[in-house]
C-alpha cells in the first residue's frame, strides 16, 4: 500500500518543489487542508523555515537554507520508513536520460538554428521542426508512465506528474503551444522541472 505523506511534511515541500507560492497555492499541491496550511505555514515562518516576500504585488512562501535543510531531513525519515531508498535510486537513475531529452526538446522549442546563427529564436513558422518536438514530448509521456506509477506506488505524493504532463501535451497537440514551456502554467517543462525537484529532494542530492 502506498504511504500517505503527514500534512506537516506536505506543506513544506510543497513549498519547495514550487519554488514561490503562496498559501492557496501550498494547499492546492497535494490537496490540503487551507486552515491547517495557513497554521503551518506560519510555523515554519516562526521556526525560520520559510519566508515571504512580495514583488510587483504579488507575494509568496520560499524556503530558506533551514527549511531546505528540514525538508530534505523529513523526506529522509519518510524514505527510510518505506524502505524506498533503491527503488527511488533506480527510478531517478532512469529518469535522468528521459531529463536530457526533455531539456534538448524544449531548447529546440525555444531556438531553431540557421546557417547565419546557432542560436535563432524559434519563431514557429516551420510545421515540421515544432512536430519533431512534440511528437518527442508526446514520446516522453509514455515513457514517464511506468517511472511515475513506481514511485506513487510507493509514496502517494507522487501521484499526478503523469496525468499534469499530457494534460499540458494535449493543450500543445490542440494547438495552446504556450503549455510546452511557459512557467506560469502546469506546462510540460514546468511539471518535469518540478518531478525533477522532488526526485533530488527525496534523495538529498543536488540538482543535476
């Protein structure tokens, strides 16, 4: 039976895998509690854990070098409780060629070489150039399956990386290309960039 993350641990990796979020946003991650999100999330402000900040208007929780430092220190406990720690390795360890193919297929999305300059913005007036890039993501999302339904086996936080990705494709497949890498919506890029994250965060490692 998959286990069931505590509140306590949820809300503050929601935090970290978002980067910046406020309290609507930590709540809806993994469905919690908003009351019991605001409680907590003032805790961890209290213990200096986190901190909020504001620009432009708009604020938002980040972690600071405690709470990172607390968070990968509950992640840990919670690995060893399920006794997950090889079967995470594994998984991580066959996600990381699927990463690469991910960041050269949003490079090609974002820049579309030419003989005058390697690095031409892409402005998406060759058909055929952004099909090879979606019909690479589109292969992704298969191959991210069996890795993602591992791993919600194992621990329930897990649960929806795969379902997000090609919920963000099929926007991209009906034409809404914005999905493939914008950062202020569940794109593919974002939902890989934040798998990649919880898979060195529950393994304590650095970003690779």
């Amino acid at each position: 039976m998959t286990h069931v993350s505590t509140p306590e641990l949820l809300v503050l990796h929601a935090v970290r895998l978002q980067g910046v979020a406020d309290d609507q946003q930590v709540a809806r991650r993994f469905r919690l509690d908003p009351a019991v999100t605001k409680e907590l999330l003032l805790d961890y402000q209290a213990f200096g854990w986190i901190t909020w900040s504001e620009f432009a208007g708009i604020g938002g929780w980040s972690l600071m070098a405690t709470g990172r430092a607390e968070n990968e220190r509950r992640l840990a406990a919670e690995l060893e409780l399920v006794a997950g720690t090889e079967t995470v390795r594994d998984t991580f360890r066959a996600f990381l060629p699927l990463n690469e193919r991910l960041q050269l297929a949003c490079t090609q999305w974002q820049l579309r070489p030419t003989d005058d300059d390697p690095h031409a913005f892409n402005d998406h007036n060759d058909p055929a150039w952004d099909r090879r890039v979606i019909t690479e993501l589109t292969a992704l999302a298969e191959q991210l399956g069996p890795l993602a339904e591992t791993l919600s086996g194992l621990l329930d936080r897990f649960q929806g990386y795969r379902t997000r990705f090609v919920t963000a494709l099929e926007r991209v497949q009906a034409g809404d290309t914005g999905w493939v890498d914008r950062t202020n919506v569940d794109s593919c890029h974002k939902v890989w960039f934040e798998l990649h994250e919880d898979l060195i965060a529950t393994l304590g490692l650095g970003r690779v």
